[in-house]
C-alpha cells in the first residue's frame, strides 16, 4: 500500500502516464463527459466528495503547467474561483467559454468526475514536467 500521495489506482495511473502538455480534467456532477475519454467517477453524494479536496489532491501529486477554466466561473462560483486562484498563483491560467471547454475535454487524458454542485467547478489541467 502507498504511503503518501493518491490512493485511487485509477488516478494514479492516469497521472503516472501524462506527458508534457497532456491535460486531465477535474469536474462537478454535471459536466458531460464524451464517451471516448475515460471517465474516473469519484462522486458520492451531492458534494462528496468536494471539487477543492480532488483538486487538492491531483495538484499534490501531478505537475501542473497550465490551467484552463470557463470564463463563466468568474460570475458565477466567485468562491471556487479564488481557490483555484490562490492554489494555481504560480502557473497560467486561461479563461475560455464554457460550450470551449466542453470541446477542450474531448482531448482530456481522463475526467475525474466529483460530487461538487456548485456552477463551473471544472477545470483543466495540462501537464508539466520536472525538470
């Protein structure tokens, strides 16, 4: 058994696998996932678990170089936004709209699906390296 980082193998295979600029998504309960990307369903209950803990979580353990979210966010999840400000204040983050995200994630490595219901609580995240 690992002793520290993600214990989910599904994730952790995933983000052993990235390469340079490859991207996982992380998103609430509503996000539509296609069908050809693999779908790592952690949602539990409504909220269960939390987009900031996978978040968390994912930016622990993956090198993250840049970050994608819906322009929306901005007015509409105030308060994920400034999380995701202050856990990502050192990389890029781009703004698209939200019908632009939806076709960015059709390129995604995996969508890691949450319990979060509150409005845009998805992001993007593409793959850095370490060295």
């Amino acid at each position: 058994m690992k002793r520290h980082g993600i214990l989910n193998s599904h994730i952790s295979k995933v983000l052993t696998d990235l390469g340079h600029t490859d991207s996982i998504v992380i998103a609430d309960a509503g996000l539509p996932i296609p069908a050809h990307v693999p779908r790592i369903d952690l949602a539990l209950t409504l909220g269960v678990p939390s987009f900031e803990d996978v978040v968390k979580a994912v930016s622990d353990d993956m090198v993250v170089e840049h970050v994608i979210l819906a322009s929306e966010i901005q007015e509409k999840n105030e308060k994920t936004l400034q999380y995701l400000n202050q856990t990502f204040s050192e990389r890029d983050i781009e703004f698209v709209s939200h019908e632009q995200f939806k076709e960015l994630t059709k390129h995604a490595k995996a969508v890691i699906r949450t319990g979060e219901v509150t409005p845009y609580a998805n992001c993007i995240l593409k793959a850095g390296v370490i060295f």
